[in-house]
C-alpha cells in the first residue's frame, strides 16, 4: 500500500489535528498543576524545606549503601 505524498500529508494533518489539541491540554494541566504548587509552597515554605531535607537525607543514605 503506497501512499503518494499528498495522501501522507494529508494523513500528517489528520494526525496534527488530533494531537495538537491533547498537547495543549496536558500544557495547560502542567501550568496549573505548576501554579497549585507555587501557591502551596509559597503558603507553606516551612513545611516544604523540612519535607526538602529529609528527601536529600533519604536520598544520601540510599546512594551511600552502593
């Protein structure tokens, strides 16, 4: 099954049309789920500092097992 290339670009702007739209929204899903998270440690910059050094004390007793 050859396609000639106008059939391939019509397939790529079939493909284009319906993908476009799904990468807008998981952008537009990151922009909020990136605000949501600004907003919680700006609320809470305690709260994520200590939560910050105990993942980097985890994290060091993990690799210094290797």
């Amino acid at each position: 099954m050859e396609m000639n290339p106008q059939q391939m670009a019509d397939r790529a702007r079939q493909l284009q049309d319906r993908v476009v739209p799904q990468l807008d929204e998981a952008r537009q899903n990151l922009v909020d789920l990136n605000t949501r998270v600004v907003g919680f440690i700006r609320a809470n910059p305690g709260t994520c500092l200590l939560g910050a050094v105990a993942i980097g004390f985890l994290v060091g007793r993990i690799a210094s097992r290797r």
